[in-house]
C-alpha cells in the first residue's frame, strides 16, 4: 500500500475497495489538506496579482489555466517587468517542470478508467502537490473508471476553490498587510516542507535540513540564483543518502 507523506491523511487516502460514490468521495477528500491549502495559497497569489497591475479576471485566469504557482509567480513578476512573451512562456515552463514526471504517473494511473484523451489531459492539468498523493493512492481504493471520477471531483474542487481564493485575494489586497500576503504565497511549500519531515525518511529530512540552513545564505550571496542552488543542493545530498543507504 501506498505511504502517504503526511500521518494525518495517510487514513484518509489509503484503504481498501470502497462501495460509496467515488465522486462524492473526491468532493469530501478535497476538503482534507487540499482546499484549505490551495485557498489560502491562492488567496495570497491573488493579493499578489493585483500589486503587479493584473487585471481580476487576468489573476484568476492564470490560476485556472496555469494551476502551478511558482509558474504564476514567474509569469507575474515577468510580466510586470516587461519582458516578453517568448521569455515569460519558457520561464514559467521550467518552473513547472518539476510536474512532468509526476504528471506522467498520474495520467498512467487512470488511462484505464477512460478513453478520452482530453479526460487524461484534464486529469494531467489539475494535478497539484496537494492533490497528486491522493490520486495515486485511488488506485488502491477504486475500480479503474472509478478512480477517474474520484480524481476529477477532487481535483476540479481544488481547482474550483483555488480560483476563489485568487478573486478574494485579489480584492482584499489593499486589506492585507504585505507580510501576511508573503506568508500565504508561501503556505504551500511549507505544508510540503512538514508533509515530506513528518515521514521521517533521513533522506527527505537530509534535504530539508540542507535547504533550512543553505537557503538564507544563498540567497544572500546570490538573490537571483539561490533559490536553484539551494534546490540543487538539498536534493542531491537527499539523493545520494539515499542511495547509499538502499
């Protein structure tokens, strides 16, 4: 059976075969960690937007049609520094990146469950961090059309609530202080940060600790490449424990 990053949810996501409505139960998993997650997190990317000069409907769009946040941090900030669209395509691109081989177990995961390629294509675009353990762990829990239902009512909530939370983020941002604003863009990352510790692997913890104590220094030495340093860094020492250790 699949092990789930977080203890809290490892019950919510795993079991056996059950005879409840796979959809109904995607809604109900979606109100888990993955809404109030995503709605905080896009609430701050929406309070974010609008400091750029986006438009509402151009905030909320990005996170319907891009559904990465780091690529919509990359988009924004391009965008409000002029740069062009062949540039701001290519950078959001890569910072979405790291979803492809995610993606791809996804998407291989429910191929069996359908014959549309635009349904796999959906599945593969409303994937997200906070989603992707749950799609994966359906396969243990439904049939393969049921496991598709499952996924698309979890993840086409998420998606329905991260939206919101951009069009009030938007709105509220002359409310929010800019501190709070910051701490909600990075609401995210974070659970991801306490998700992957609270296994207790020493690989995944090796990577945490290496990007905690690298990242602020980097960032001192260099604001433009710290970040990927630091990412760079951390996963490989991560990678390379390990190894060693299988």
């Amino acid at each position: 059976m699949m092990r789930c990053p977080v203890r809290g949810i490892s019950n919510q996501i795993q079991g056996r075969i059950v005879p409840t409505s796979p959809f109904w139960l995607g809604v109900k998993d979606a109100f888990g960690p993955p809404v109030p997650i995503i709605f905080s997190t896009m609430l701050g990317f929406g309070s974010f937007a609008q400091s750029l000069g986006y438009g509402h409907l151009e905030a909320v769009l990005s996170s319907v049609l891009v559904w990465a946040l780091p690529g919509q941090v990359v988009m924004s900030d391009l965008w409000s520094s002029g740069a062009g669209w062949v540039t701001i395509l290519a950078a959001g691109s890569l910072a979405s990146l790291r979803f492809l081989p995610m993606a791809t177990a996804l998407v291989a995961t429910f191929k069996d469950g359908t014959k549309s390629r635009l349904w796999l294509l959906w599945v593969g675009h409303t994937m997200s961090a906070n989603t992707w353990p749950f799609g994966m762990a359906a396969a243990k829990r439904f049939e393969p059309r049921g496991r598709l239902l499952y996924y698309t009512a979890l993840s086409g909530t998420s998606l329905t609530f991260g939206a919101l939370g951009t069009a009030i983020g938007y709105k509220a941002a002359n409310v929010l202080p800019p501190d709070i604003v910051i701490a909600l863009v990075f609401m995210n990352p974070l659970f991801l940060g306490i998700a992957f510790a609270a296994v207790r692997e020493p690989a995944y913890l090796i990577s945490i600790l290496v990007a905690v104590v690298a990242g602020p220094i980097l960032h001192i030495v260099d604001p433009d490449m710290g970040l990927l340093v630091t990412g760079v860094l951390a996963g490989t020492a991560g990678f390379l424990l390990g190894r060693r250790r299988s």
